[in-house]
C-alpha cells in the first residue's frame, strides 16, 4: 500500500488490491478485507460511501426531530449536503 494525504491508498496496477477495488466499484458491494480471518476494513464504491453519508446525515436530523432537539431544517440539510458534494466531486 502507498501512503496518501488522507491514509492509506491501494496500488491498483499491482494486481490483487486493483481487482478487489474493481469489485467495489463496479457490483456496488463492499469488499471486506480480513487480518487473521477477522474483519478489519472494508472497500466500498465511492458512490455508496456519498449515500451512507447523506444518510447518516439524515438520520441525526430526524433523531433530533423526534427529540424534539434543535437541529438544522431539512432545507439546510439538503444544502449542506449539495455543499458538500460540489466540494468532493470534481
């Protein structure tokens, strides 16, 4: 593995590591990686890796709702979520 400004990257040009996040990438299923027959990571396409945050993102603000906390308004939610969007996609 080669290192990257935010962790750890896979050479993809050296075989194995390459066809496992081909996998991720084209089935949009993740692909858990194991260290002694136990689970330590997992690769998931880009894409799904957006969607579980949006989420995630959606799920606080509705558990704040049901709280009845002050969170943000589903519109500033959707917004900052578009932000960040614009800000990962190229």
């Amino acid at each position: 593995m080669l290192p990257s400004v935010d962790g750890l990257s896979v050479d993809c040009s050296s075989g194995a590591p390459g066809e496992l996040v081909a996998e991720a990438r084209q089935t949009h299923c993740p692909v858990t990686i194991s260290e002694h027959g136990k689970p330590v990571a997992a690769l998931i396409n880009i894409d799904d890796l957006g969607d579980l945050e949006d989420r995630a993102a959606l799920a606080a603000h509705l558990a704040d709702k049901a709280a009845r906390r002050s969170g943000v308004s589903l519109d500033e939610l959707d917004a900052a979520l578009d932000r960040i969007d614009a800000e990962t996609l190229p």
